[in-house]
C-alpha cells in the first residue's frame, strides 16, 4: 500500500522532512498501525502529541487508510 504522508510543525522537525511516500507491505493499515510504526520508525514522535488527518478531514485512530491516501500529521494548534 502506498500512503503520501505530510508533516507539519513540530512534526516536520522530528522527521526532519516536509512529506515522505510510505510503501507498506500490508494491504489494510489503520491510523493506529500508521502511528506505531511512525512511532517505531520516528521515536520522539512518543514524546509529543498530535493529530492525524486523512485527506483533509480529521479521523480518529480506528480509521481505515486506503491506497493512495494523503496523510498529514499535525502539531497541537493554538489559538490566538
């Protein structure tokens, strides 16, 4: 499975890039997968929160990621 991803923030400097192409092996991935092995692959990912978006629309961990999906990965926001 391919899945875009785009980092934003904070997030962007723990990975120290802006986007990255994952090719998955699994053929069914979900955003709580995703996160462990980000997590897996990016440690200081553990040390901080964030939210995940899937195509533009905010989704909770039990979502289901389709091929060609484009997910950002998003700092904790503040108002102002």
């Amino acid at each position: 499975m391919i899945l875009n991803t785009k980092y934003f923030g904070l997030i962007a400097d723990i990975t120290n890039k802006k986007e990255e192409q994952l090719n998955l092996e699994q053929t069914q991935i979900s955003v709580a997968s995703l996160k462990a092995f980000m997590e897996n692959n990016y440690p200081d990912l553990r040390k901080t929160s964030y939210s995940v978006a899937v195509n533009q629309a905010m989704v909770g961990v039990d979502t289901n990621l389709s091929e060609k999906d484009v997910i950002a990965f998003l700092p904790p926001f503040a108002g102002g």
